[in-house]
C-alpha cells in the first residue's frame, strides 16, 4: 500500500535515488570516514525534514541515497545541503582530506526519481552497493 504524506498544500508520495561522487574519484570514503558521514547526514535530514530510506557508500568513493521529501522543497535543495555541509564537516574533522583534494565532492550528482522499478529492488540495490573491504 502507497503512504501519502502531506504538507499545508499538497498530498504526495515522491522519492528519489540520488548519487554524487568524490572528486577525481579518490577512494577516501573510508569506515571512519563513512560512519561520520552517515550521521551528518542523518542529522540534516531531519533539519530538513527529508527521510533517508536508503544510504551507502560504493567503493569509497561514491554515495547512493534513496530520499523521500517534500517536492515543494525539492530535490536540488536537499542535495546541495547534504553535500555542503557534509563536506565542511567532513575536511574540518579529517584534515587528511583536504591535503588530497580541493573539494570532497564534485559539482554534479545523479537523481531519479522512483516509480518504475518495486521499491523493494530498489533498496536492495543500494544496500549492495558496499563492497567487501
């Protein structure tokens, strides 16, 4: 069964299958470095109001997000806030990664939005996504 939410104006059900990568592809996504990351990113999700179904870093140096939000606040938002402020928390707590690249993550990013493939798939797709280290 379909969950709807709803703000003041709209009822909606959108979810998106967001990826960015690290500059130059630099495999710096380590276990220290991505348990840190996942709860920065937990914590601007809920700032935000943004429901992460889904989260995994694939081969150290690439993140694959299901995210559930509002459509009047939009995707784009939601992706540059994550990036944003995961990066500056990210070189500020490991100095490491800013002798290695100028940024943590590239300017671009892949979205999708979710509604041809089962839900289902989809999560496990993104789960799959980690490689044994």
């Amino acid at each position: 069964m379909v969950q709807y939410k709803s703000n003041n104006n709209i009822v909606y059900n959108c979810k998106y299958h967001v990826v960015w990568v690290v500059k130059y592809r630099r495999p710096v996504l380590t276990t220290e470095i991505e348990a840190r990351f996942k709860e920065i990113l937990k914590n601007i999700a809920a700032e935000i109001q943004v429901e992460i179904l889904e989260m995994e870093v694939g081969d150290l140096n690439h993140v694959h997000l299901l995210l559930s939000l509002d459509p009047q606040f939009g995707v784009h938002k939601a992706v540059r806030r994550f990036k944003g402020v995961s990066s500056r928390y990210l070189r500020k707590e490991f100095p490491q990664l800013k002798s290695r690249l100028p940024t943590l993550w590239t300017n671009s990013y892949f979205v999708s939005t979710v509604g041809g493939a089962p839900l289902a798939k989809i999560k496990e797709y993104i789960a799959n996504q980690k490689r044994s280290r």
